[in-house]
C-alpha cells in the first residue's frame, strides 16, 4: 500500500496528511540529490551555523528543499530550522508550525553514513514553539540509507514506509512498529567516557559484563546519526545514550526539533525517553534552540540506567 492510499484509509486530521506528504515529497527530492549528484554535495561549505557548527553543502540543499516544500501549504505558519538562526514566517493564517533538523548526522556524509531528516508538528499557540514534547501533533524522521524510509507517529501509532525508488513513493513497510521492551543493544560515544556522569559509566560497565557462561549480554553500537542509532534500536531493542559533556554542559542535542520528535515517535512505540531528570516530553523550552541531555530506548534498559540515579 502507498502513502497517499494509507492516509485515505486513515481518519486522520486532513491537515496532518498533507504535512505528512509534503515531508515524503521534499525527502524524495533530498534523496535524489544524494543518489544523483553525489560527489557535489560532500564537503563544508566554509560557515557556521546557529550553533557554531560546521555547516555541510547538503545542510543547506535539504534545508532549501523543505522550506521550498512547505512554503506551498496554507496551513503551516512558521518553520523553525537547525539551519535558520530565526524562525522563518509562512503564512499568518496557518494553523500549524513545523520544527526540523533538515539533514541530521551530515558530518557522516564524506564517509557514506546514514544521515536523515526529523520533523516535528505543533498546533499554532501563543506558546509557539516554545511547547512540550507532549504537545506535538506529528512527529516524521526519514532515514537515508541502504534505503529510504519514512517514520512517522500520530494518534498513538508508528508506521514506516520505504520509498520504491523506480516509482518514487512510498510504500507500508512497517505497519504499527513497536520497540521490545528490553535489548542488548547500548549506543554511546566512548570517545566521552571521562566527561561523563559517573552514574552513566557504571550503567555502561554494567552493559559489558559477561554472564555466568562468560558470554557477553549486550553490544555497543554508535553510529554518530541520532535518526540511525534510534532506528536500529527501536526496531531491534536497545538504548541510546547523548548526556552532558564537560564541554557540553547543556548537552549536545536539540531539545525541539531533534529530541521531542524522537521521543514522541519513541512514546507510542513502546519506548521510552528522559533527559536523566524528567520524561523529554515533559520538558518546557525556554529557547528554540535550547539543548538537552536525551536517552531514548526500550524501557527496561532505560530504568535500569535511571536506577543508578535514585
């Protein structure tokens, strides 16, 4: 079944569909240009960007792309990007705002990585993007990779659908996803292990302890692409793991438009998340770009980490 025939069979909010759409055509266009004119979109574009990161040429592609692409809906207001200091004014009338990270993981791209794109929809308030996670309407990431696939979640479901690349739509691949509840799989960057909590250190040690049979329980698996490390968790079980550094003393991730809709998608697929404080969706921004500890993944894992803290 394609996309556009599941969302007719769906009672979903008419609005939602067509953002949902706009997301699947501007990512087919992002992954064409990755598959297309490859060798042109590697490399740094000699700029920063909001946050004092380097910005890569397929940052700027992607972000254009779906700017360009929901420019074009009467419904959605305001667009608040990674790649955008401000946010970018749609349509006064619009009833919807649109927070993304056009292209996360794109520092992966030279290395032929996975690098994706994360979406989240909130209704139009006076709080503007200034919402909790649990506020959101939608939340979409797609994942480029060995193929493309699209996840997205609203009313308490995710679906997932790969893109047939010789008839350029999507197609249900992974109806009603849900993360086991526990896994053996622990995704973090080791690179941290001495500027990290202490509490994260001993719950990692944990992880590589060998059973009575002197058999490993768990592998470390870190990618460095939030959307690829979470896929392969919410499919398979596991825990993914970006705390506070000594020199990230906030955190590294974005709160907005890179935690909330990951953790939305992971709350309705049997997941959990938190930024070792509170549930992530429970957090109020106080800025658009604000960053955050965040550990998402299956339940059990993520409580035996937050044991360590009580």
């Amino acid at each position: 079944m394609n996309l556009s025939t599941f969302l007719q069979s769906k009672n979903y909010n008419a609005q939602l569909k067509e953002i949902i759409l706009n997301i699947a055509e501007g990512s087919i266009k992002v992954y064409e240009k990755l598959n297309e004119d490859g060798y042109d979109v590697f490399g740094s574009v000699g700029e920063k960007n909001i946050q004092n990161e380097d910005v890569q040429k397929l940052d700027l592609i992607a972000n254009d792309i779906f700017i360009k692409t929901f420019q074009n809906n009467l419904n959605i207001n305001s667009i608040l990007s990674e790649e955008n200091e401000n946010i970018i004014k749609l349509n006064p009338g619009g009833g919807y705002l649109v927070a993304m990270d056009p292209l996360d993981g794109s520092s992966n791209i030279d290395v032929n990585i996975p690098v994706g794109s994360i979406f989240s929809v909130l209704e139009n308030n006076p709080n503007g993007f200034l919402q909790k996670g649990e506020s959101q309407q939608l939340a979409c990431y797609v994942i480029y990779g060995t193929t493309t696939i699209m996840v997205f979640s609203l009313d308490n479901a995710v679906f997932g659908f790969t893109l047939n690349t010789k008839l350029k739509e999507y197609m249900l691949s992974h109806p009603d996803i849900k993360t086991p509840n526990t896994g053996s799989i622990f995704s973090i960057n080791e690179g941290n292990y001495n500027s990290i909590d202490k509490r994260i250190v001993k719950f990692i040690n944990a992880c590589k302890e060998l059973n009575a049979k002197g058999k490993r329980t768990h592998t470390g698996r870190f990618i460095g692409s939030l959307v690829a490390d979470f896929h392969r968790n919410m499919l398979k079980g596991g825990i993914f793991i970006y705390p506070k550094t000594a020199d990230r003393p906030k955190g590294q991730l974005r709160l907005i438009y890179e935690c909330n809709p990951i953790a939305f998608i992971a709350k309705n697929s049997n997941a959990k998340s938190t930024n070792l404080k509170i549930d992530i969706l429970q957090v109020t921004p106080s800025d658009i770009h604000e960053r955050t500890s965040f550990v998402v993944g299956s339940q059990e894992m993520v409580n035996k980490l937050l044991s360590f803290y009580n």
